[in-house]
C-alpha cells in the first residue's frame, strides 16, 4: 500500500523495532545506570522503554530524533521510579534527613581543622576532569555511596536540570527536605571527589 | 536545633556566621535567589573564609561537570561495565519481536 504521509510535514520516520536494541540500548542503558545505580534495574526500565516505544509509535512525530524521543519516555520511567521510591520510604527518613545532614556538615567543618583536607581549587582542573574516563568512573562510584533518596533528588536537580518546585511536585517534598538534601549530596560528592581524584592529581 | 521549615535562615549575626550556616546559604544560592538578608550574611562571611569560597567553587564546578555530562556521554566510547549485557540485548530482541 502507498503511504500517504507527506514526509515534508514528517521528516522522519521510526526505524524497525528489531534495529532498535543495537542502536540505542547501549545509550539508554548508561543514561538508566547513571540515575539508577543498579544493573537489573537499569535493564528493565530500557526493556520497558521499548516496549512503550511499539505501543506509542504513532506518538512519534518526527520533531525529534529517535533517540531523543526514547530517552523522553525513559527519562520519565525514571522519574516514575523515583516518585515511587519516595513515597514507599519508611516515615524516618525525612526525620533522620535533618540529622544525617547535620553529621555529614559536621564531617565537613571537623576536616577543616585538619589543613591537609582544607577544600581545593577544583577550576583549574576542569577541562583534564571531562577528558578523563577515569574520572566518570570515580564520580560514579561517588554517586553510588549517596543514599538512594538523596542520590535520585541530586540526578533531578543535576542531571535533568529540573527546578526546585518541579521536583518537590514529582516527589511530594517540601523545598527545604530538598535543600537539605542537595546541600547534603554535594557535601558528600566533593568529600569523594576530593580525596579519591583530586588528591591523587 | 533548626527545625525543617527554617532550616536555612541565618540564626547569626552577620559577623558570627558559622561556617556550617554559610556553607547551607552557599548550596542554597544555587537553588532559589536569597533574601537580602542571606546575601548580606553570605557574601560577609566569604570576604574572610576562604573555605566556604573553595566550598562554593567547588559545587559551581560541579554544576559544570554534570551539564557537560550528556556531551560526554555521547562522545566517550562506553566503558563494559556499562554497555548491556549480550543475553540483556538477545533478551530485548525476542520481547521487541514479540510485541511490535
């Protein structure tokens, strides 16, 4: 049968679905592993991705490219994820979040007293930083000691670049529980950073 | 103990900020514009710390690194730990071709 769609107003089409695995799993598995942290996890969500991808084909408009469009509809199985964790977390959690958060603080200010762990210059280093895999590697094994609730508010806020008042309404958090956490996140990151990459440099 | 909801107002007078208080104001000035108030307090307190200065270059330079994150990883060969699995991919492949 002759297609009738005029491909000025749809530039492009989806590729078959058997193709669809060797050319994005790869991708959307590392964008899954880097919000996720968990192997099992991060292949089930690209599994389902795809699957939502043959249901939803007609909802490809083209305006995107492929990729584009499944990291869409992954990006928000992550997000679905995230809420759900957030709302099955014991009740504790936001309590002991002030706690936590004054320990990790504690930690920080302790380590100033002792000059060799006074906080560097990281600027410089920039550019070496983003060359390097090693480097990746290290900043995931760093996400990865986060806690779970404090590590998905972080990969929001950082990584997706959503704002305050759009994830305090996917994970039904005040601004301040948030706050706490991301400052808690980064507390935690540079401590990481710093010792296992910055002071080897 | 601040409580939650106040958890990031100065509680000092300028002068006597702890550096626990300017680091909080510090990560929070990333987040929303502050109040004179905090500003006020902030920039004061950094003029004669030059720990809570690192503290702020360093979560600005963080910033850096995961915007560029998504550049790298469409530039950067996948490391093996995070490419699929073969039997993931095989897997995939049979439940596509049931399913489509």
């Amino acid at each position: 049968m002759k297609s009738k769609i005029n491909h000025n107003e749809y530039p492009k089409a989806l590729s078959p679905a058997e193709t669809w695995v060797d050319q994005h799993g790869d991708y959307l598995f590392r964008y899954a592993m880097m919000r996720l942290r968990n192997k099992d996890m991060a292949e089930n969500m690209v599994q389902e991705t795809f699957l939502a991808a043959i249901k939803g084909k007609r909802s490809f408009s083209g305006r995107s490219t492929e990729r584009t469009w499944m990291v869409g509809i992954l990006k928000h199985k992550v997000i679905d994820h995230y809420r759900k964790d957030f709302r099955e977390r014991p009740v504790t959690d936001l309590q002991n979040l002030q706690r936590d958060e004054e320990q990790t603080v504690d930690q920080f200010y302790d380590a100033i007293e002792n000059p060799r762990k006074y906080p560097k210059d990281w600027m410089p280093d920039q550019r070496a930083i983003l060359q390097s895999k090693e480097f990746w590697v290290i900043l995931h094994g760093c996400m990865e000691k986060l806690p779970k609730t404090t590590s998905s508010a972080f990969a929001m806020r950082e990584l997706d670049d959503m704002d305050t008042s759009q994830i305090c309404k996917e994970l039904g958090i005040t601004p301040t529980n948030l706050w706490v956490m991301l400052h808690r996140a980064r507390l935690q990151l540079r401590e990481c950073l710093e010792r296992n990459w910055f002071e080897k440099k | 103990m601040t409580t939650p909801d106040n958890w990031e107002q100065p509680t000092d007078l300028p002068l006597t900020t702890s550096c626990k208080q300017a680091a909080r104001l510090v990560s929070i000035s990333f987040e929303r514009k502050l109040t004179w108030r905090e500003y006020t307090t902030m920039r004061i307190h950094l003029m004669m710390c030059k720990t809570c200065t690192f503290y702020g270059r360093q979560i600005k330079a963080l910033r850096a690194i995961f915007t560029r994150h998504e550049e790298v990883l469409n530039n950067t060969p996948c490391t093996c730990d995070e490419q699929l699995a073969a039997d993931a991919k095989q897997r995939m492949k049979d439940i596509i071709q049931q399913h489509k």
